[in-house]
C-alpha cells in the first residue's frame, strides 16, 4: 500500500471513529421544569409561554410544568394552555412537591397536559369560576368553563366527568382519589421520578418521549417578575398610576417642592409597569390624566371646588374603566377607586392650596425684615464693630453702647442701616 493509500485509510479511521463517538455521546435533550409557584396571573402565563418556547428552541425531550397554585384568572389559564396545545415538545404536569395544590386554574392546566401526575399528598379541583368578590358566577359562565374543562381532560383521555364535578360541584381529589378515578395518570415522589416515569410514553404527535439519562433542569420565576407580579393587582396599579401624575403634576406647577416629585416619579414608573402586563382602556386612562389636571386648575385659579369636584368625578370613573378584560379577577374594585379618588384628591388640593396661600403671603423688602433675627458673632465685636451671621449671610454689625461682645456669642438684630448695610445687635440667648 502506498503512503498515500495509507494516510488516506488512516484519515477515514479517525473520521469514523469521531463520528461513531459524537454518535454515543449525543443522548435525549433535557427535561424542562418550569415551576408554578402562586397564582395564575398574566405575568406567569408570560413566564411559563416563553420557557415552553425555549424548551422548544433548545431541543428539550419534556417540559414539566411543577404546579403548586391556588389558581388565578382565566385569561392567563387560557394563554397557557394554548402555548401548552402549540408546543411540538410534550408538555406534562406534575402537581408537587407534598402538601401543593392544583386549584381551579390549575385544574384547567393540568386537564390539559400530555401526561399529568401528582406527589403523594397533594390534591386537585375546586374549580367553579367566581367573581374578584368571591361570589360564584352565573350559570351560563360555570355550564362554559364546565365543558372547557371536560373537553381537555377527554381529549387527553383523561376522566371528563370528574373534571366536569370540578367546576360544576367544585369537586377536590386527593392524589389517591384523583388517581383511582382516572384523572391523573401516575403518582411519583419527586419531579425525578416523574422524568423518569414519562421515559416510553407516548407523546401527542404520535412518537415516543426520551428521558433515560437526560439532565432535569428547573426554571424558577426571576426575581424581577416576582416583583412585577406584586404589581399587577388592578387596585394597586390605579393607586400607583394616581399618585404618580399627583407628583410629578404638583412639582411641574410647584417647582422645588422635590419630595413630591420624587414619590410621583417612582409611583408612575412602578404604574407604568404593571400597566405593561394588563389590559389598559385608552378612556380609563384619559379619564385619570383629566382628574388629575382639575386638581391643577383648581390650585391655579383658586376656585370654590367645582374643579376639584370634578376631579373627583373624573378619577373614579378612570378606575372603574382602566382596564378592560372579560375576566372578574381583573377589575379595579369602584369602592376602592371611588375612596382612593376622594383621598388622593383631597390630599393634593390641600397640599396645593398651601402653597397658592404662600405665594399670595405679602412680602417684605429690604433689610427690614432681619430686625428681631437671631444671628452669632463671628468675630469679637468691639467698639469698631465686626461681623456677624445672621441667616446664613454675613453683615458687619455693632453693638448700640459699644460693649464687647465675644465671638461665638448668640445675638439679635436691633436696627438695619440701609445706608451702609450693617447692623446693630445685642447680645442674648437666642
């Protein structure tokens, strides 16, 4: 064989054998698991769709949705399920660790899952629809969500009845029940076992999911959308979005004020951001910003309150219109907006009106109004005088008979000099 032949034999080897290498070392790609900790709410449906797009980009074998949730609003159920049904990578449930729960919400989600399991202790249910009050809804509402559910528990082959009981009889299982009436499929200790149960299963286009061997990776909420979460209660938002525009409002026409518009700056960027993840009205908003510039006019031209009045008016009608979603959890309260308008209101007109009543306060010119001020020597003053400082500026000043006064000593102001600008001070306690 020719050297050639034999470099060329030689080549083909190593090419084999770092292929056949790559070959053993490529396994399934890891299991996701997306944790569902608290309440179902735009911010964590916004969490969990864009991990479900990840696990996908990244070539996942399994997204595991870990639910511990007391539930939340529908519309935030219902963009996860649907990111859930769009998913080309299986998306499961596991309802865990020991002691969590799979709520109302959180019933839905489950019912929708390619696989669904739960840890020893744990229960599923309770999900009849109720209003932001806490009263249940009408009839025609719960008949909805009563066949919303049940069609995704039997499309994936899951017991529709039991689910149905869920909404229409607000029925909860625990794990055992929940198994033995076919309405989970496995109860598995940890999210571990669970990954590894789901190796074999059939996945929904038909194939089969790989797990044997792939690392368990678990995605938990980041601190800044825990932050944004706290910030999307519709009550809260208003109240922050109120208190901004009072702010920055009262330091534009009251410049120097400073702590006003330090507090409405931060109370509007905090607003601004949970306005970011709710359903915002155009009118709710026009309504809060015209509220508030009343408040102005009425400062500005001293009015009898009509302007304040309608101030009033015009914010809580802002609150009770700010956002606009047919789901009953996601409501400004009109009690709440009503009282917040009246105390908001009220506080910064009579915030405003203290400082309308400075400005009209007459002035006085000239030296005249340091007489009675009370000053310190800088300087022992003897009988040619010397200097004292009297509200932070300096004068040359002397005493009436000409007695020493020693320096560092408190004195007051008795006469003011125009003509030469000094002063004639006493010695005192002042």
């Amino acid at each position: 064989m020719t050297p050639a032949r034999t470099l060329l034999v030689a080549f083909l080897l190593v090419l084999l054998g770092v292929v056949a290498g790559v070959a053993q070392d490529t396994g399934p790609g890891p299991v996701r698991v997306i944790e569902l900790d608290g309440s179902v709410d735009p911010v964590s449906a916004r969490f969990v769709e864009s991990r479900i797009d990840d696990a996908a980009d990244d070539g996942a074998s399994a997204v595991i949705i870990q639910m511990d949730t007391p539930g939340g609003l529908v519309s935030s159920m219902r963009d996860i399920v649907s990111a859930m049904n769009a998913s080309p990578v299986p998306v499961t449930v596991w309802v865990g660790p020991s002691g969590a729960r799979a709520g109302s919400a959180g019933a839905y989600i489950s019912a929708a899952a390619d696989h669904l399991g739960m840890a020893p202790g744990t229960n599923i249910g309770s999900a009849t629809p109720i209003s932001s009050g806490g009263e249940d809804l009408d009839r025609k509402v719960v008949n909805d969500a009563a066949a919303s559910i049940a069609a995704l528990a039997e499309e994936n082959g899951r017991d529709a009845a039991a689910y149905r009981a869920m909404v229409t009889d607000a029925l909860n299982l625990t794990s055992t029940e929940a198994l033995e009436r076919g309405v989970i499929d496995t109860i598995q200790p940890t999210v571990e076992d669970f990954a590894g149960w789901l190796d074999g299963r059939e996945a929904r286009d038909g194939g089969v999911i790989s797990t044997r061997g792939a690392p368990v990776q678990t995605e938990a909420m980041p601190w800044y959308l825990e932050v944004l979460q706290a910030l999307i209660d519709p009550n809260l938002v208003f109240l922050l979005l109120l208190l901004g525009l009072a702010g920055v409002g009262f330091e534009i026409f009251n410049p120097g004020a400073i702590v006003p518009g330090i507090v409405g700056a931060i109370s509007l960027l905090l607003a601004l951001a949970g306005l970011s993840v709710l359903p915002v009205t155009w009118v709710g908003v026009v309504l809060i910003v015209l509220g508030v510039g009343l408040f102005v006019a009425e400062t500005q031209v001293g009015g009898v309150g009509a302007l304040a009045l309608g101030g009033v008016v015009a914010l809580a009608l802002g609150g009770a219109l700010l956002f606009d979603s047919d789901d009953p959890g996601l409501e400004a309260s009109p009690w709440i907006a009503v009282a917040i308008a009246v105390i908001i209101g009220g506080a910064f007109l009579a915030a405003a009106r203290l400082v309308l009543r400075a400005r009209h306060r007459p002035s006085v010119t000239g030296g005249a109004e340091l007489v009675g001020e009370w000053g310190r020597a800088r300087e022992e003053i003897g009988p040619g005088g010397g200097h004292v400082t009297v509200n932070g500026e300096i004068w040359s000043a002397r005493t009436a008979d000409g007695t020493p006064v020693p320096e560092g000593t408190a004195v007051r102001v008795v006469t003011v000099h125009p003509e030469d600008l000094s002063l004639t001070v006493e010695p005192g306690e002042g």
